[in-house]
C-alpha cells in the first residue's frame, strides 16, 4: 500500500455550501454543507480516483510543493 500526500483546498460558495478540491488530480472535487464534509468527502473521491489510475496503468502525481500566498489588490 503506498500513502500519498496531497493538498485539498477548501472553498466556501456563494450559495454557503462548501467545495473541496485537490489540485494535483485534476477534476478531483466534492462539496459538502460544512467544510468539515466537503474534507470527508473528497477523501473517497480521491482514493477513488488514485485506485482508478492505478488500475489504468496512469500516472499519480506526485506534489512537491505548496504555498499560500496573500495579495493586496
């Protein structure tokens, strides 16, 4: 079993639901009504996604890096 480290971004909408995402797989997201389950959710999401490209012989992402960063506008 290999362990993958990933970022997920959380995100509140407009509509007050909350939108999960990791940026590494793309199209990997899932929303939730607290951040707390958008966070639960997209971890199903993502090993599922991660066991889908396994089983298609597709590349995992590997992620070096992350930062976050504040700009003044």
């Amino acid at each position: 079993m290999s362990v993958y480290n990933l970022t997920v971004v959380i995100e509140k909408g407009e509509d007050g639901n909350f939108l999960a995402l990791c940026p590494a797989l793309q199209g990997c997201y899932a929303d939730g009504e607290t951040a707390a389950e958008a966070l639960e959710t997209i971890k199903g999401v993502i090993k599922m996604h991660i066991e889908d490209r396994l089983e298609n012989g597709e590349y995992i992402p590997e992620e070096i890096y992350s930062s976050q960063l504040k700009i003044a506008v």
